[in-house]
C-alpha cells in the first residue's frame, strides 16, 4: 500500500446499499396462502441486502448490483419462518437458492436509484457525488506518496501502486517456487511480535533445507526455465549453476501424522525447539540428485559425462549436463533470490494480522487456497493460541501492578526493624555523604565521556600518546570564504554524474579561480558554468518552477528593481539593454563539441534573469563588468569622444562577456558558482540521483549484512580447527628420556637372548638344586636324562612366551602406523580447509572493503559528515571519495584534496558537552588552554593537517579511552592507507616527490599545434555531452 508521510493512507469508506437501492413493496399475493397466526409479511425495508462485513465483501456486493441490477434484484431470499442476520448475509452470497424456506419473488423487491456512482478502480473506492471523487483522485494525483517497497518518494499515488505490483511481481518471480509452500506452511497461525523475528526463524530452519520441483509444483508447467529450483553446486571448490532433480530423505525418517511436505516434514513446525527438528529431521543426510547446467560446466565433468555416452536424449532441453549425488552442504542458494530480506519481504506480502493483542500472522484467504493451506485454525491451535494469549496478559497485567504497587512483588523482602528517629536521621545523611561523594569522583569504565578522561603521565606517555595537540595550519585560500569555497568544490564533485562534470583536485579549482587569461581560459570553469547553466535548463524545459536559494525559500520576491543599484553605480536600468538580449539566450543547450561557446553570455542571462540584491549582493557589479570595460582613453580631443549614453559617461563602453570573464575578481567568480550551484541543488535531476543513491546505500547495508555474517561463520569455523594447547595436571611439560642400552650390558631388552639365557640358566640351577636335595642316591645317567628333558621344556616355555610378546609387538607397531597415517592424512585435511577457510575470508574482507567505498560513496552524496568530533567537539573533516568521485581508480587512489581539516567547535556545544558531563566550564577551558596550545581554534574557524607526520601527530593525541577520541581513531585507521596516498599524490603533483609507479601512455588523438598540458590547464571533462 502506498505510503503517505509514512504512514498507510486510508481509503474512501464505501456507501452502504441502502444509499444506492430503493426498496419496492411486496406482491399481496406472494403471502395470500398464509395462514393468521404465520409470520407477519417482511417490511420493504427488510428485503434489501445486507451490508458487507468488510470492504472487501461491500465492494463485491456494490459491483455485482451495479453490474446488472435486474439479474441482482429478481434473486433475493425472503425469509418466512424468520431468520437472523447472519443467515441473511449467507442467503445473499450465495445466488443460487436451493433451501426449502426460501422462494424467488416474482416481481423486483429493490430498484438502483436513479444516481450516479464514480468509481476509482485503482483504490476501490467509489462515490455518489463527482466533487468528492474529483477532490479525491485529485489527492492521489498529487506528488506526496511513496513506494513501500522500493522506497520512491515524491511520487502520486497511481504510480506508487504501480512501483509497487511490479515490485511484488519481481519478487514472486526471484522467490524459489519449491520453497513458497513450506515457508508459508511455516508461518501459518504463527504468534510473533515484529516480522523480522519471523523471517529469521524461517530463514533459519530452510537455509540449508532444499526441495525438488515434484515437490508442490509438480502440476504446474514450467514455462520460465529461470523460475525453476536453480542452486550453486560446489564441485572441487568451484560452484556451478544446477538444478534439483531428486531429493532422497533418510531411511530412519518418521514423518508427523499431520505432516504436509514429503520432505523436510518437521521443518514447517516452528513451535518445535531446533535441535529436536535437527535430531528429528537432520538436513545433512539428505542426499540430492543435482544436474549440471552452468555454462562454464561442459568444459569438464559435463563433457566427460557427454564423452561416456549418458547425455540427455530430449533435443532442445536446456537441462543438460551431470547428473550427481550431493549434501546439503555442497548446495547453496542464489542470495539474489532467497535471503533474509527477499524472505521477509515474501511473506509480509502474504501474510496479514489483526489489530488485537498477540494475534497470529495469518495467511490471506488467495494465498491459501493458491497453496492448499489451511484458512481456518483447528481447535487444537485455537486452544493452544488462546491459552498463549491468557498466560501473555496475565504476565503483562502482574507487571502492570507490580510497577504501580498494586500488588505485592514475587520475591518476598525481609522486614527491617524499625530505627529509633535520631539514628534513622543519622543514617541519611551518612547515606547523602556516601552519594555525594562517589557522585564527584565519579569512577570511569572505559571508553567513558571524554571530558571525564584525563592525560596521564605513567599512562599514556608509555603508549606514546602526547598530551599537546599538535598545531594545524591556518594558512587557507580565500580567507574567510573557505567554507564556501570547500562547500563548492565538493558539491561539484559529489554531483558529478547527474551533472556530467568529471571530478578535479582542490588545487586545481584554486587556481582555475585565480586564472585570468582571457583567450586561454580555465577548462575546469568552463565546464562547471556550462553544466549548472545546462542543469537550469533543463530543469525548466521539463516543466519544473524556477529554482531559488534555499536560503530566500519563502520569501516574497522584490517586484521594483528600478531601485537597485550596484556599489560601482550600476542599475538595472543601464544594464537593461546589454542583458535582455542573453536573458532570452541562455535557456538553450551549450554543446561539449562547440567547447561550450557562449556560456559567458548565458551566463549574463541567467544572472539578470534569476539573482537578486539579496541572494547575489555584488550581480549588478559582476554584470557590469562582464557586459562593459573601461573606454580607451583618446589620443586628442574631437567631437567623437563625447559622452552619447549614462554608461559612457561614466567611462565605460559595450563589451563581450568572452573577453571580460577572466578579469573578473576571483572572490566574485566563487560567488557566482556558489550562487549557481544552490540554484541547481533544487532541481529535479539533483533529487533524483539522491534517491538512487538512498536506494543504493540500502541495498550496500543489506550486503554488508550478509557478508560480515558470512565472515563470522568461516571465522567460527577457522577457530574450530586450531589445536588447543594440552596442559599436564602439574602444569609442567612432558619430557620424553631416551637411554641408549648396549647389548651386553644389564639394561638390555628383554627380548636378548643374553638375558633369556640368565632366566634359563638359573631356573635349571632351581631345578637341578631342588633334584638333588630330593635325591642323592640316583645315578649319574639318570640325572643327566632328567636335566636335559627338564632344560627342554623350560626352553619350549621361553620359545612360547617370546612368540607371544613378538606377536603382540608387531600388533603395537601396526596399531601406531596406523594411527599415525590416520593423524597425517587429518592433518593434511584440516590444513587444506584452513587454506579453503582462509582464502574465503580474504576473498569476503575485499568485498567488504569494496562496499565500505560504495557505502562512503553513497552516504555523502546525502549529507556532508565529518569523520567525528575530538574531545572537546572539534570536527575533523577528510572529503575525498565523496558521491561521484570516485577515490579509488584503476587500482590507484584518486587525488581529491589530499588533506585533513579541522573545524572548530561550536562555544553552544562545547557548553553542552560540559554540561552532559557534569564539568565547570573553567575547569573546560582550562584544559583546552593545556591541551590544544596554540593551534587552538575559534569557532567555525577551519584549519588544516596537510603532511602525513602531522596527521599521524594528532592520532597520537587522540586518547581511545574517550568516546569521541575512539571514533575519530577508528575512521582514521580505517582510511589511513587512502589518506596516506593522497596526501603522496598530492604532493607529486606539486612537484615536491616523484612518482615512483610508471605513468601510462594515454592513446588519443590531438590536432596539431596542440600541446599536452599539465596541472588544472590539462584538465579535460570525460563526462561532457
């Protein structure tokens, strides 16, 4: 709906029926069978239709009756055995009369009046008199409204309906068709205070959730190939244009009994916590058949595929290409079309709510049935949105009590007992000395109020922070008139597209306006009076008012000019002749390819035509110079020299414009351009590239948005795959002893044979020892025999036990192998994701950096803005890079004034920053003596930093525990690489460094005698038409 001063404009109400219908009397025979104690017969009154319960339902009912109003008439209900309201208006919606207590009335029961009715069918509205529905199409004819969706302003109402259907119509279009239905599923009957907190539940939960088009589309056919379900693949980390084919749920899903998609059937439950729909319904173990159609594709897996014999046999079918198997992971969504804004824009357009207390977002009745969704709520959804309801009111009314002290808190409070008087007095003011106290020493928490912040010697002089501000220069061109010079040269260049003027250095404007040759003029001069003389009328050739300062808005202008008069003596009347002639010329259009010949004498006309005394103090001067010069003094009397005319009495005779432009003071030239340039602020095409440009910062903030959220999570991820340090419980390191074991020593393994042969030797020893205290009296063979089979399987033992521990050595051995080729290949993985992770970041951190220039672009094309005020209100203003000048060209930064200026603070703020934080002024001015020195400024007073030494001089200054201090550092850094290469480009162009980087040689043509020219004469208007 079209907005008016942002806020929805209200329609016309719609005349009841009774205003446009006329009833008849009933028919005596209709109720002649009836018997006496029947109903009595209805009232002609009584058999006219209802009124609609809305203005959509009254707007039905007055286009059927005035659409054929016999038809209408002749099918009414009359009800004979009673009835109530409600089973009237039922009676009425439907025509077809089918119920037993109802008959068809032979004759009319209404008439439409014989009356007039206009209707606005852009609205709806209709009106029984043309001067109400004059007045109101006039109302919406008038340029006041604005677009709700795109934002145009200054628009009727007409257009901004249109702007914003063919808006509504883009978006359905970019919408994925396969996601409208779950999204809508979702947000069916859902209680939530703000849309935006809706859209990003939503968002939230179909992100990485996908959907084929067999899905809820499958009837319809797909007639725009670029509607259909269009995802980025990632494929060996390049992404390509492919289309869903198939989706493949898991094999464990067990979907709801009141489950409406096939797929993703808990995600429409918004109701239900994420990680249980997660634990339910997990996105990433669904499986997608995708098909390649990106052109860039066919080069590789395409062709391979194509090459292999699988190609599509279908000729002429676009979706052409591999067909693989992915996850969720893999696929991602073109932003263009699914995002947190498109999403929030889609389902505000298709949702609505009423205007009582936590009402559910419902979808209107069109979209519901376009989708077969549900319109009425079950009862189960009604009970549970009513018992929300009761326990939301019930909360708010305890607050309510709770904050005016109508009821007790919930947290009981312990009864203290009471103090006698005396002491109960003691113990205030103790308690106001306790207040009062912290209240003047008033500890800081970092950054704090600037003023509260004080330079500390054992602090800051170790950070390297001075105390002194470093003295800026009040050297500046023009004097007092700096401001308006700088006002000048940046509206310019902020103004250059819709202008068509090329950006040029503020030394170059300077002496442009110091130029004084009059038959080589200043090319920047030239072009800046030509494309605000241009800018004028064409202004007015699109039928515009004529334009006026800003600062005479309102004010009636001055009809006698006969008493005007210059400081030199010129009047209007001796410059009358010499300026009707131009006043007529100037309104036509000065051409780039006739080097803007005649824009002197435009000049003089646009003068004469629209300045005056007050906005232009010194134009009858200016006029006189420009259009007279002083008459060459004779070399002998004669009759011819005598004066014939006021203006050559005084010395003066005709001139040219072209000859006495250059000669004109250099103050006067800044008036007139500033004078020209406030005239063309009010134009239409000035307006217009403001808009653009409000537009276009607001898609820039939705970008920047959406990366650094991109950022944030690759960051998080980044983090994810660093080692974290393992730390012993005693807090010591872990050191690993290695001993070096000789064979033969008493330390060598266990698996030596030496050592084997000890154990063997020594057991048999036992053995032998034991034996022969047994028995002493056996011979000599026999215990020899007995020792050897003893020996033997002591020796089987050991064989048995060494194979074992050799076995489970092996076993170890391949155990660790193993892990460690597990550990590198984990490595060599997470070290490929970190490069992957890390390349994303650097890739995303330039595009930030592009939109922070697009964003400082636009901004400034709205309003000039400092980078931020010091501590004690000083601005501190860097202006390149402003609107259409671009501060980055080719890869170099573009030179606009290469310095940093200093703005001296208002005395009314310096007081008001006093007063917010509660400091005497003496004590204020007192510091600001200590603090700035003698660089100190008056206020209004500019001054300015033009060496990068100084600039980084006043970072030092600048104290980051200080609000404002922190601020301005901040946008300092943040710039500090551009800053530095213009004040570097700056400085080559005065010729005081070289320029390192080669210079490329421009490929042009130039007529012959020409001669390249450098500084503010080689200036040329690449924007020129």
């Amino acid at each position: 709906m079209p907005l008016l001063k942002r806020k929805t404009v209200l329609t016309f109400p719609l005349p009841s029926l009774s205003s446009i219908l006329q009833p008849l009397a009933p028919p005596p025979a209709l109720f002649s069978d009836a018997s006496t104690d029947a109903a009595p017969a209805p009232r002609p009154e009584d058999l006219l239709p209802p009124d609609g319960k809305d203005d959509e339902e009254q707007l039905e009912r007055l286009a059927a009756i005035l659409a054929d109003p016999v038809i209408a008439s002749r099918r009414v209900r009359a009800h004979v055995n009673g009835g109530d309201e409600a089973d009237a208006e039922a009676a009425y919606a439907k025509p077809v009369i089918d119920e037993a207590d109802t008959v068809e009335l032979p004759n009319p029961a209404w008439k439409v009046k014989n009356a007039e009715v206009f209707y606005i069918p852009e609205t709806g509205e209709m009106f029984l008199d043309y001067e109400t529905y004059a007045s109101r199409n006039a109302f919406y004819s008038q340029q006041l409204f604005q677009c709700e969706v795109s934002g145009k302003s200054n628009i009727s109402f007409f257009k901004a309906q249109q702007s914003e259907l063919k808006e509504v119509r883009q978006l359905h279009s970019r919408f994925p068709r396969q996601l409208k239905k779950a999204v809508l599923s979702a947000v069916q009957f859902q209680i939530e205070g703000k849309l935006e907190n809706l859209a990003d539940k939503v968002f939230e939960r179909f992100h990485n959730r996908f959907f084929d088009e067999e899905s809820e589309t499958q009837s319809l056919p797909v007639t725009d190939p670029s509607l259909t379900a269009e995802v980025f693949v990632d494929v060996q980390g390049d992404k390509y244009l492919a289309r869903v084919v198939r989706t493949f749920p898991p094999k464990n899903l067990v979907p709801p009994p009141s489950a409406t998609l096939p797929t993703h059937p808990y995600a429409t439950d918004l109701a239900m916590p994420n990680d249980e729909v997660v634990e339910r319904d997990d996105p990433m173990k669904y499986f997608y058949n995708v098909r390649l159609i990106e052109e860039g594709a066919e080069e590789g897996i395409v062709a391979d595929y194509e090459a292999n014999g699988n190609g599509d046999d279908a000729g002429g079918e676009r979706w052409m290409g591999s067909i693989m198997e992915v996850q969720a992971d893999k696929i991602s969504r073109d932003r263009i079309n699914f995002s947190r804004a498109m999403l929030k824009r889609f389902i505000r357009d298709c949702v609505q709510r009423d205007a009582a207390v936590y009402s559910p977002w419902v979808l209107k009745r069109a979209v519901a049935l376009r989708y077969g969704l549900p319109t009425e709520m079950s009862p189960e959804v009604r009970e549970a949105i009513a018992a929300y309801r009761e326990r939301q009111m019930e909360k708010r009314k305890r607050e309510r009590d709770e904050r005016l002290g109508l009821a007790p808190p919930t947290s009981e409070v312990e009864e203290v007992p009471e103090e006698p008087p005396a002491k109960k007095r003691r113990g205030k003011r103790d308690v106001k000395e306790e207040v009062e106290e912290p209240r003047r020493r008033k500890p800081n928490k970092y950054p704090a109020e600037d003023l509260l912040v004080d330079w500390s010697e054992e602090r800051d002089a170790p950070a390297g922070r001075i105390e002194v501000r470093p003295a800026p220069g009040k050297s500046l061109p023009f004097g007092d008139q700096f401001e308006k010079f700088l006002t000048v040269w940046s509206f310019l260049n902020v103004m250059g597209k819709p202008l068509g003027l090329s950006s040029f250095t503020l030394d170059d404007f300077e002496h442009s306006l110091y130029h004084s040759d009059a038959y080589a003029p200043a090319p920047i001069l030239v072009e800046i009076h030509a494309v605000l003389l241009n800018a004028l009328a064409t202004d007015l050739a699109a039928g515009h008012e004529p334009t006026m300062p800003l600062a005479h808005c309102g004010k009636p202008t001055e009809a006698d000019t006969d008493y005007w008069e210059g400081a030199k003596g010129a009047t209007t009347d001796t410059l009358r002749a010499a300026c009707n002639e131009w006043a007529v010329k100037w309104k036509t259009h000065l051409s780039a390819k006739d080097g803007r010949k005649g824009w002197e004498g435009a000049l003089v006309g646009c003068l004469w035509e629209r300045a005056t005394l007050e906005s232009l103090p010194n134009f009858l001067d200016n006029l006189l110079h420009l259009t007279h010069e002083e008459r060459a003094p004779p070399t002998r009397p004669t009759w011819s020299t005598a004066a014939s005319s006021a203006v050559s009495a005084t010395g003066l005779v005709p001139s040219k414009p072209e000859k006495r432009y250059a000669s004109l003071h250099f103050l006067h030239k800044l008036d007139i351009v500033a004078f020209l340039v406030e005239l063309v602020a009010q134009t239409a095409a000035v307006r217009e590239f403001m808009e653009e440009s409000t537009q276009a910062l607001t898609e820039v903030r939705k970008d920047q948005a959406e990366l650094k959220r991109e950022l944030k999570r690759i960051q998080t991820e980044r983090f994810a795959l660093d080692p974290k340090p393992t730390v012993e419980a005693n807090g010591d390191d872990v050191l690993s002893i290695s001993i070096d074991v000789k064979p033969g020593s008493p330390l060598a393994s266990t698996n030596g044979h030496a050592h084997e042969h000890d154990e063997l030797e020594s057991s048999l020893a036992a053995d032998d020892h034991d034996d022969g205290n047994r028995s002493r009296a056996s011979s000599p063979s026999s215990d020899a025999r007995a020792a050897a089979g003893r020996r033997q399987r002591a020796m089987r033992e050991k064989a048995a036990e060494r194979e074992a521990e050799e076995a489970v050595r092996h076993a170890k051995q391949a155990a660790d192998a193993s892990e460690a080729k597990a550990k590198r290949a984990e490595e060599r993985h997470a070290a490929a994701e970190k490069k992957r992770l890390d390349d994303e970041a650097a890739v995303i951190t330039a595009k930030l950096r592009q939109l922070d220039l697009e964003f400082r672009s636009h901004v400034y094309t709205l309003r000039a803005r400092p980078l931020g005020t010091d501590r004690f209100g000083n601005r501190v203003w860097w202006i390149d890079g402003m609107g259409s000048a671009p501060l980055i060209e080719d890869g170099r930064v573009v030179l606009g004034t290469g310095r940093v200026y200093v703005q001296g603070a208002d005395a009314t703020e310096v007081e008001m920053l006093a007063r917010m934080a509660e400091v005497p002024m003496d004590e204020v001015e007192a510091r600001r003596a200590k603090e700035e020195g003698e660089g100190r400024l008056a206020s209004g007073e500019w001054a300015i930093y033009d060496t990068i030494e100084q600039v980084h001089a006043f970072t030092t200054w600048l104290n980051p525990r200080g609000h404002r201090d922190l601020n301005v550092a901040r946008q300092l850094a943040q710039w500090m690489p551009e800053i530095e290469a213009g004040f570097k480009r700056r400085r080559i162009a005065s010729g005081l460094e070289q320029d390192d980087e080669p210079r490329r040689a421009r490929l042009g043509r130039r007529a012959a005698g020409d001669e390249e020219r450098d500084g503010y004469m080689g200036w040329r208007n690449r924007r020129a038409e």
